[in-house]
C-alpha cells in the first residue's frame, strides 16, 4: 500500500509539472525530456522496497540511477541536469518552478563563536528598513571578514583585534574606493552591534574611519553618439532576439534608465498617449517619467509586435526568449549582450568600463555637452540630489566637445 502511495504521489506531481511548463511555454520536445526521467523516477518508486517519503526516494533514485550522490550539490553539468529535473518535482507542490539555479554552497565557519555572531548581525540587519541589496553585499562583507580571521588563527570574537582589522583591510587595498569604503562602514556597524561591542575587549569602530578628500579615483567610462550608432547598427533586428535586444539597448541609451528598472518595467509602464515611461525606480524608490523617443517608440512595437512571446500571464515588457517566458532575474544577461555588440561593432573598452550602465553615464554626458543644466540632467536621470549627479559627469574634455543626442538611427 505504501509503495502505491508513493508512486501515485509521484505521479499526481509528474502531471502537475507538466501542465506548468505547458503554461510556461516549454516545447513538446522539451516536455518529454522531462518526462522520460519521471517516468523511470514511478518504475522506480514501485519497485522499491523501503519505505521513504516522496523527496527522500527522489535523492535516492537520483543516487542509484544516475550516480548523483547530493542532488542539492550536484558538481558537473550532467548532475545538474538530472538534479533540475528531479528537484522541479519537489518543488511543485507549491506552484514553484525555478528557472535558474545556484548550487554554489558559502564557506561555512568553523567557530561556533563566529557562527552566532555573524547569525546576530544578520538578524539585527533584518530590523532595519535596508534594501535587500545592501543587507546581501553588508553579510557577505562580515562572512569575508569573520573567515579571513578564522584563517588568522582567530576563533572568538573576544580575540579580535586592530592587529587583525589592520590585515583584513592591507589585504582589500587594491578594490575600488566606493568597495573599501563599505567594507570600513560595515565592519564599523558589525562592532558597534550590542552584542558584539560587549564581547570586546576595546572599541575598534573608532578607528575604522572613511576619508573624502574630494579627489575621485576614476572618471566614469562614456561612448561618443557615433560608437553608440555603430552599437545599435550591428544588431540584426530580422530576428526576435534582435528586436529585444535593440529595444532594450536603445531604451538605456535614450532614457539614461537603469538595466533593474528595464528588466522590471511592466507593460502598463509604457504610457502610449502621452509618449512616456513612467516607474518608480528600484534603487531609490523615486518616481520617474522618462520620454519615448520616435526611434523608440518604434523599436517597442516592432518587439510587442513581432518578438515578444504571446500568451503569457507575465506582465513585464521584457520576456526571455526561450521557455519559460519570464521576465530576467538579474541584470548580468544584457552585460553579456551589449558587449557582444561592442566587439562586432570593433568599439574600444581597454580600460573602461562597459556595461548597461556606461549608457546611463553617456546619456548625461551628452546632456552636459548640449548645456543641459545639472538640475535637468538629475531630473532625467531619476537623482533626488544634483550633487550625485556630479558624479556622472566627471569627464574630460574631449568628451565634453561631444554632439548632444538627438540621434535619428535607421529604422
């Protein structure tokens, strides 16, 4: 009776896994990839003698099949194929289907001691109003930290010292001022935590201190209106992808948005009669309303029209191209592509940066050149304050002599 269970919970999942990739717009072909392995995980759990609930006979189906021996951390590309088609069954029982997958495990530490501290700081960072983002990168810096004093022979947080701060902060000397700068203020706020300041044995947040001497380290990396013409030029929009791929693109070098505002824009975003884009943007939470240039405003209907995937509930304008129609999780796809483009274009970034933000950089440049004053180029740029602005701006002269904007590409 036990064995009967088993294979019918198994196959009441089988059957809901596939009517959610249906739904998601995954081929017939691909359906029935899945399916082969599913088939043989029932054969399995029929013939099986043990008594086991439906995930552990998945981990143990997928160690006598197919050698998988931790299907949580599978190690080479053959593992995680049959581990992403085991675990979506999983998974589904709660309407979850994960497109990409991250097996990387985090160092673990081997002090107890250090384990509860970072564990305090973790939880003392959840009650504040941060952005996910900042509480992410402020743990990463604390586990850096608190393993890179294990590796010190260090293993209570009592032991602690400048002598170990001083070492940890030499080793870091070469990362950018802005990256050295976090570092110093989380280290700071991890020893002034309660809990922490009365386990040591002296207060050694008041010599991490971060010096502005108003001197900036880099001048940000911008593209002239001809490199950015001959970027777009190359995209072959006679294919879907192209079309995506040169809405998207164009929309950075117009608008000056940023790629975690595109990949989340919404199809009502777009607001066809007054010829604008309007959202709240991720990273400040601050209501823009950008303008839709000709150039695109057409780009746009040719991706809706003719590229964009039908049929789908999801309403973010930007969709992947291949099932399941989602929209992006990480702005890393377009820093692929765009580069793509720099080098068919044969556009030099020896010692710049160049990634979607470079667009953002370039619109104000070219803003600046056409005497926009800073206040209008922060509005565009979606900045509550001019003075971040400034920052944008800190280019040479050569740049400075470059034409505005007002760029009519070929359509």
């Amino acid at each position: 009776m036990q064995k009967q269970s088993e294979s019918t919970g198994i196959s009441c999942r089988v059957e809901k896994a596939k009517m959610m990739m249906a739904e998601k717009g995954y081929s017939e072909r691909t359906i029935e990839n899945y399916e082969y392995i599913w088939r043989s995980l029932i054969e399995y759990a029929g013939a099986k003698e043990e008594i086991l609930c439906v995930d552990d006979l998945i981990a143990s189906f997928a160690r006598d099949r197919y050698r998988v021996a931790d299907i949580l951390h599978p190690k080479t590309d053959r593992e995680k194929d049959y581990a992403r088609k085991l675990l979506c069954l999983q998974e589904i029982t709660t309407g979850t289907w994960i497109t990409h997958r991250s097996y990387r495990q985090p160092e673990q530490f081997k002090s107890t001691d250090f384990k509860e501290a970072y564990d305090c700081y973790s939880n003392r960072l959840a009650e504040k109003k941060l952005k996910q983002r900042s509480i992410s990168l402020k743990r990463q810096i604390l586990r850096d930290f608190l393993l890179f004093a294990e590796n010190e022979g260090s293993n209570d947080i009592k032991e602690l010292d400048l002598t170990i701060v001083s070492h940890y902060l030499t080793a870091k000397k070469n990362l950018s001022t802005p990256a050295k700068s976090n570092i110093i203020i989380t280290l700071r706020d991890f020893f002034r935590t309660p809990e922490i300041s009365a386990q040591l044995t002296r207060d050694l947040s008041i010599n991490l201190k971060v010096y502005h001497d108003g001197r900036y380290e880099r001048l940000p990396s911008t593209y002239s209106k001809d490199e950015i013409r001959s970027i777009l030029s190359c995209i072959d929009r006679t294919q879907p992808e192209g079309k995506k791929d040169y809405a998207v693109i164009l929309m950075a070098v117009d608008t000056g948005m940023r790629m975690s505002d595109i990949i989340n824009l919404k199809l009502t975003d777009i607001k066809w009669s007054t010829e604008s884009i309007e959202f709240f943007q991720i990273k400040t939470g601050e209501f823009v309303s950008a303008s839709i240039s000709n150039a695109l405003k057409l780009a746009l209907l040719d991706y809706l029209m003719y590229a964009r995937p039908k049929n789908t509930a999801v309403k973010n304008l930007f969709l992947r191209s291949l099932a399941p129609y989602t929209s992006y999780i990480s702005a890393g796809h377009y820093y692929k592509r765009l580069n793509k483009y720099f080098k068919a274009a044969g556009v030099k970034t020896d010692g710049k940066h160049h990634g979607m933000h470079t667009l953002r950089h370039s619109l104000a440049a070219r803003l600046m050149a056409d005497n926009v004053p800073i206040t209008i180029i922060s509005e565009s740029l979606g900045h509550k304050y001019a003075n971040v602005t400034k920052q944008y701006i800190r280019i040479d002269t050569d740049k400075l002599r470059l034409a505005a904007l007002e760029v009519t590409f070929d359509e």
